[in-house]
C-alpha cells in the first residue's frame, strides 16, 4: 500500500507492507494509515482517493465499502461503474512501466520527507517500522524487470513480461513479492487516466456508494443504522 500525493512532482508519502490472512486486518491496516496520513499538517484537509487492485476475489470490493461507510472524504476510484477497483489485464503492467519511466526520466518521483508507516500489526518504533518497508519497497524495485519469453515455435512472437516475481533464471517463484512497486505502477498510472480531460475514469464516495452489502459493517466502522420501517400509518389510514 502506498500514498502519494502530486502532480507535477510525485511524492511518496506513506508506505505499508503487510500478509494479511483476514479481510479485518487489511482494513484495520488502513483505517490506521488513513490516520496517520491525517495527523500530518500538511495532509489534514486532503482528500484521499482509494486505488485498490480488484482482479482477485471479493476484498477490494469489501474494503472499498468498509472505506466509504467510515470516511466521508475518501473516495474509491473505480474502472467500470458495476464494481470498486481497477483491473490489471495481459499487456497492462507494460503500460504502467512506460508511463512511470515518462515521470522518473523528468526527475519527478520523490520520498517525502516524513514517511508515514502505521503498521499495526509490527510491535516496533515508528522508526524501524519506516526502516523495514523501505528496505523491502527499494528491494521490490530493484527487482522488477523486463523478461522476454522466447517461445519454442519460431512462428510465435517474443514476449516480454513485466514482473518482480521471478529468481534468477527468470523463472516465477512465489519467494519474491511485487506488490508495493506494482501498487505504484497502477496508481500512478490510473491517476494519471483520472486526472485526463477525457474521463476515461471514475471515482465513487459515501454519497454514491455501490449497495453491495447494505446491511453490512458496524456502528463503530462507521456502518450506518438502517431502521426498520413503521407501517402504523399505513394501518391507521386504511382502519379508517
């Protein structure tokens, strides 16, 4: 997860990396980041937007609306307007490559100089939580590469695949992990595609949510109080 702020110059300004094994936690993970980000002068009147990736299972969709029903200035963006999220296809990650080499080649990608890390689940100083998801953000982008996959057939083209997931035969292995430089890659990129004259892209807010779990969430996540409806007017009108 990372937050960044910018237009001409792009700045980083919070970093979380965490294995999450319950959709709780990745909430909670974000609850205390979107916290954190508020306790900064600078960011205390921003409004924050929500980038998740929805290409695996339902999280997103969950965490999106957990994220709206708590906060009324946070938005989610959203590619297609039946569901929250972006999606990443066959061919993406090569655009978002090109277009974040276009920003790094104009010396426009920078570190703030306050990191917010509010990782809660690592019982350590403020410090070296910092420390720890920094040594992994700047081992994650080092690793990520281009792979050009030669195919058996000389009728097939040569592919090339964007990725961090791979050893040193350029083979995937679940060892290694991308996920912080391809959040990067995609949020820069769709807030790019947001921020273009062509609204090629959407965002929703607690005003214009999606209704996919409308009973859902609690009142201290800030899941709102549906009352039951009062049929005694109805009654009386039709008694008399």
């Amino acid at each position: 997860m990372l937050t960044f702020i910018g237009r001409s110059q792009l700045q980083i300004v919070g970093l979380e990396s965490q294995p999450t094994k319950m959709p709780s936690q990745s909430r909670q993970m974000l609850y205390k980041h979107i916290q954190a980000l508020r306790r900064q002068p600078h960011l205390r009147n921003c409004r924050f937007m929500l980038v998740p990736e929805a290409n695996l299972g339902n999280q997103a969709q969950i965490l999106s609306q957990n994220v709206l029903r708590r906060y009324d200035n946070v938005d989610v963006m959203c590619q297609h307007s039946h569901c929250y999220g972006i999606f990443t296809k066959p061919g993406d990650p090569e655009r978002y490559v090109m277009r974040l080499n276009d920003k790094l080649s104009e010396d426009g990608l920078f570190l703030h100089d306050k990191l917010v890390c509010a990782n809660p689940y690592q019982s350590m100083t403020t410090a070296n939580k910092v420390s720890v998801v920094m040594t992994e953000f700047k081992r994650q982008l080092t690793s990520f590469r281009a792979i050009h996959i030669v195919p058996t057939s000389l009728a097939s083209r040569v592919r090339i695949i964007y990725t961090g997931k791979a050893d040193k035969d350029n083979k995937r292995t679940n060892r290694s992990k991308d996920d912080m430089c391809m959040a990067l890659l995609f949020g820069y990129f769709f807030y790019t595609q947001y921020v273009s004259p062509h609204h090629v892209i959407n965002k929703r807010d607690s005003h214009n949510m999606l209704r996919i779990d409308p009973q859902g969430g609690t009142v201290l996540e800030g899941g709102a109080y549906l009352p039951q409806p009062s049929f005694r007017g109805r009654k009386r009108q039709r008694n008399e």
